[in-house]
C-alpha cells in the first residue's frame, strides 16, 4: 500500500505540473488557479485518509477495515472540500473549476496506482490483486470513460454544493459514503452494478448542485 502510494502520488505531482501550464495557458490565471485549488485540495484529502487507514489496518477482520475505511474517508474527503470551498471557492465557475480539478487529480491518482500493479507482464499476482479490487475492466476505453463521467459528476455536483453552504455537507458525506460502500461491497463481484449505482449518485449529486447554484 505504502509503495502504491508514493508512486501514485509521484505520477500525480508530475501531471499536476504539466497541468498547471496547460490550464494556464488554455484558461487562464484565474481559471487554472480555481483548478489547481481543487487538485491540491484532493491530495490534502488524501493524506487525512491516513489516520483512518493506520486504524482500520489494526482490525483483524479486513471486510470490516474495508467498510469502516470507506466511511471515514467519505467524512474526511468531504470536510477538507468544504474548508477547500471556504478558503478559496467564491461562485459557479470557480466551483465548477475547483471540482474538476479534484476530480482530474483522482483520476490521475486511481490510473496511477493501477497500472503500478503491472510492473511485471507476466505477473499474475498484479492481475488478480486488481481484479479482486474490481479494476480489471477499468482497462477498458469505455469503462474508463464510464469511471471518468461518473467522477466528475460527482465532484462537480459535491463542489457546487458546498459553495453554496456548509449545511450541505452531511448530503455530500452520505453520498460520498454510498459510492466508496458501494465499491467497497459490490466491486469485486458485482463491478457493473457498482458502477452503475456511483454513475446514479453522481448524476443525482451533479443535478442538485446545478439546481441549486440557479
């Protein structure tokens, strides 16, 4: 886990730079900063994720750390995005921006760490690791395109929210929580309705955020 995540991590700095220049360039100081914000907020979520992932790993039942993991990381994701918002996010574009960029790192992130399963071509450890964790279809254009619509919507949708008032973070907590369940239960055996229900979520979680920005 420790390897996986400093090599993601590293991956994502990289692309982060190349990031910055391109948005810079393409949208703007302003823009691209928005974006950015929202990319380093992502990190910052990542590394609060690491108390819960040292208390979790203690318990001796690894579908109980699984499932306790996923619900503590839905609360820290979601509390670093709102003092993210609060910091730093004033209106719909900027929002809109912010949650791309949160949504852009995790990709990022999630293809990273991935594909470092793959070190080896004849290694059947890596495929069957990633299997278990239900990401072997993820190697497919069409399920990556589905994993990268379903994300965005729903970091959009989470981020409008939020910008609009802190009141709604308990709805993006609880739909943080079903998405990261939802995976965390259904995945390994039950991939396409997974992934159904997150792009259900998300779609729902975007359409409320654009209802209520106006």
């Amino acid at each position: 886990m420790g390897r996986r995540l400093r090599s993601g991590a590293a991956v994502l700095l990289v692309v982060l730079a190349g990031l910055a220049a391109v948005f810079t360039l393409l949208l703007g100081p302003e823009q691209a900063g928005a974006a950015l914000l929202g990319a380093l907020g992502w990190l910052v979520a990542l590394a609060a994720r690491v108390p819960a992932v040292a208390s979790t790993g203690r318990l001796h039942d690894p579908d109980r750390g699984r499932t306790a993991l996923a619900a503590a990381s839905a609360v820290t994701d979601e509390v670093v995005r709102l003092l993210l918002v609060l910091v730093g996010v004033t209106g719909f574009a900027p929002a809109l921006w912010a949650g791309l960029g949160w949504a852009v790192a995790e990709l990022v992130f999630t293809t990273a760490t991935g594909l470092s399963q793959f070190t080896g071509a004849l290694r059947p450890s890596a495929v069957e690791l990633l299997s278990a964790e239900g990401g072997v279809a993820a190697i497919h254009p069409l399920h990556v395109l589905l994993r990268g619509a379903t994300t965005t919507a729903f970091h959009l949708g989470a981020t409008l929210l939020l910008v609009e008032g802190p009141w709604w973070l308990p709805a993006t907590v609880a739909a943080h929580a079903v998405v990261n369940l939802a995976f965390t239960r259904w995945a390994r055996h039950r991939l396409p309705a997974a992934e159904l229900g997150c792009a259900v979520v998300g779609a729902l979680l975007l359409v409320a955020g654009l209802a209520v920005s106006g």
